[in-house]
C-alpha cells in the first residue's frame, strides 16, 4: 500500500497503526524494592526471574523482575536520594512508574506516537548480550506516568540485556494469576476527555465504554470513567476522573495521596477466582470486604452462575453479568500505606465488561474505608 493509502486507512481507523502483542510488564518505582520484591513472592506467589544492581555492575539503582504465567512486575528503587527515582519516590510513595506495552517494532512505535503528538520520554535505545537484543522507546502519558514500548526480537533471556537471571531463595507456590487484563489511571478535575483524546489520536486506540457520573455515585460521591482498549483488545485503559458529590470522592483522595494523576489499579486475570483467593487470603491479601446484602439477591441480578454463593460470599468476590457473560471480580485494599494503588482479581465467563452492577457496592465498600481514612 502506498504511504497516502494507509494514512487513509488509519484516518478511517482501518488499519491498527500501532498493533500491540499484550502488556510487557509493569515497573514500579519503590522506597525498597528488596522488601516489595518480598511482598510479591509470599503474598501473591510471584517468583524471581532476572535482576540488576550493584552486583551487576549497575551503581544506581537495584531492579527485581518478577514473574507469574503472563503477568511480570518489575519494583525498582534508587540507592542514592539524588536521583529521578528517588524523586518519583519522594513524590508520589510507591507506585507505578511504567506500563510497558509489547510491539514489533519500537523505533516505528516511538517515531509514529511522536508525529501525532506524544511527548519523548527515552529514544529508541537497543541493548544486546548473549541471549540476543531488545530495542526499547518510550512517551509520557498522564501524570509521570511512562509507556515503554519493548521490542524482543526472539530475546531468550529472562529479561532484557542488562539482568541477570536470579531464581526465589525459597519455594513459592503461585496463586493462579495469568495475564494483565487492564490498568486503570486516575486523572484529575476536567482531564479526562483529554487522556481519553490523547489515547485516540497517539495510540490509535478507541473508547469501548463510557460511564458518566449518574452511574458511577454513591450517596455519597462520584466518578466518571471511559474505557480505552487498543485494536485487538489486548490493552485496555480506562481513565478515570473525580466528580461532585455530597463529599469526596475517592478519585480525589488517590490524587491528593499521589500528589498527581497515575495509575489506580492493576487488573490480573484467573481462571479460578475461588482457588485464587482463598490462596491469596491465606497469605496476607488484604481485600476490601463487601456486605452480606450484596449476596441475598445475586442471582435475581445476575441470573444463573456456575460457582456456588457460599464460597463467593465467605471471600468477598462480586459478579456482574452483561450482553456477552458474566465476570467475577473482587479488589484489594491499597498496597501501599497512601490510599493509591490496589489489585483487582477478576475471572471472566464471556464478559467483557468491567463490572459496572459492581460499581455502587464496590465503591460504598471503598468510602467507608476512606471515613476511617478520615478522607471522605
Ligand atoms: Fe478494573
């Protein structure tokens, strides 16, 4: 195809510019990522693959790469108080510093999402060793928050040149975690549309889902969020924004903690929600509880399911039925001592939602923990 044909085409939204193989990982910038790494592995089963640090030969900075099926974090700290990471730290506390998305080809990427206005954050640098060569590239997106796009070029090495292969000290036994099914960032006052517009025209990537904040309130407070999802689906963004209420709403609270926009909740898909987290539970996970009432109408609301009530009630977990399916969800409590990042367990039976019969219940749950905060 000729350059004019295809800039039609993408014009038209025909053509993916930008196609995405999946999430690459997820790297956070923490105050001590020995300890987070520590967190990961006891908690929620993530095994040690790769690392780099003093004793790989890099003075600055130590990062963990951990590992579970699809899902790979990396926790990075700096060692040194003057340093971007150390700032970020300072800032912000622990959190999540990059959304890595997969692609074939990085340069292509960096140079594409720069034309139609992505602001550089690193150029296309490509690292080899032994195992072969990653090219990486990236762009901010709201707050200081990074997309880098990897590019692996068969690299058979447990991460990226640079780290070193390490394996967990001691046994761990996952917990059934597979893949990263969404992200989400919170933004603030009056930003949304603005990411959302931002996703449309340098990423190519297209609104799925609107929810306004007649259907996203509480009593109490409200938020409003759109769904953000590449061209084969296999990232999805939503973004939200906090909305007037009667008091505050906990998009409001996560921006005041983080002191800015970023990302509010990671999303990892199970096959078996139940077995994932009794596991998860036993370790340590905190959830946020939800009321015994949730569960006297449940199947009236969302028709017939496979699972047993008693064991999704004894564990908190939420269902929610749409057009396609249904899905089952439960979130955590933050992971952090600043009410920001939390987790999102969720098993999908056909549903490609996000559990919007979930919202007013989630988001009560979350509002009486935001009281005890002191927050609401
Ligand atoms: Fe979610």
């Amino acid at each position: 195809m000729s350059t004019d044909i295809l800039d039609k085409a993408f014009a038209e939204k025909k053509v993916d510019f930008l196609p995405l193989k999946g999430t690459d990982h997820v790297e956070f910038y923490v105050g001590n990522a020995k300890q987070s790494a520590h967190y990961y592995k006891t908690a929620f089963g993530f095994n040690e693959v790769a690392y780099c640090g003093p004793e790989t030969g890099v003075k600055d900075r130590a990062s963990y790469v951990l590992q579970q099926d699809k899902v790979r974090l990396v926790l990075t700290t700096a060692l040194k108080s003057d340093h971007p990471i150390s700032d970020h730290v300072r800032k912000h506390g622990d959190g999540v510093k990059i959304l890595a998305l997969w692609v074939d080809d990085a340069k292509y990427a960096y140079e594409e999402t720069l034309k139609r206005g992505a602001k550089s954050y690193q150029e296309p640098i490509t690292k080899e060793d032994d195992f072969g060569s990653v090219t990486t590239s990236g762009i901010h997106t709201y707050g200081e928050t990074i997309h880098l796009f990897v590019e692996r070029n068969n690299y058979s090495g447990p991460f990226m040149p640079g780290f070193v292969q390490r394996e967990n000290t001691f046994k761990v036994e996952g917990t059934g975690l597979k893949y990263i099914d969404h992200c989400v960032g919170n933004t603030d006052w009056g930003r949304m549309n603005e990411v959302v517009k931002w996703y449309e025209d340098v990423l190519g990537f297209t609104n799925i889902l609107s929810f306004d904040d007649k259907q996203i309130h509480t009593e109490y407070s409200a938020l409003m969020s759109k769904v953000m999802s590449n061209g084969n689906g296999y990232v999805k963004f939503p973004i939200n924004e906090p909305a007037e209420g009667k008091k505050k709403s906990q998009i409001e609270e996560y921006i005041d903690f983080y002191e800015g926009e970023g990302v509010q909740h990671v999303a990892i898909a199970t096959d078996d929600i139940i077995d994932t987290v009794t596991k998860l539970r036993a370790r340590g996970v905190e959830f946020l509880p939800t009321p015994a009432s949730y569960y006297t109408d449940l199947l009236d609301r969302v028709g017939p399911i496979d699972e047993d009530i008693t064991p999704l009630q004894e564990l908190g977990i939420l269902v929610d039925r749409d057009e396609e399916g249904y899905l089952l969800q439960i979130f955590t409590r933050p992971v952090e001592d600043r009410p920001t990042l939390f987790y999102e367990i969720i098993q999908r039976k056909g549903a490609q939602s996000f559990g919007a019969g979930n919202f007013k219940a989630l988001f009560e749950s979350i509002e009486r923990e935001q009281e005890l905060r002191g927050n609401l």
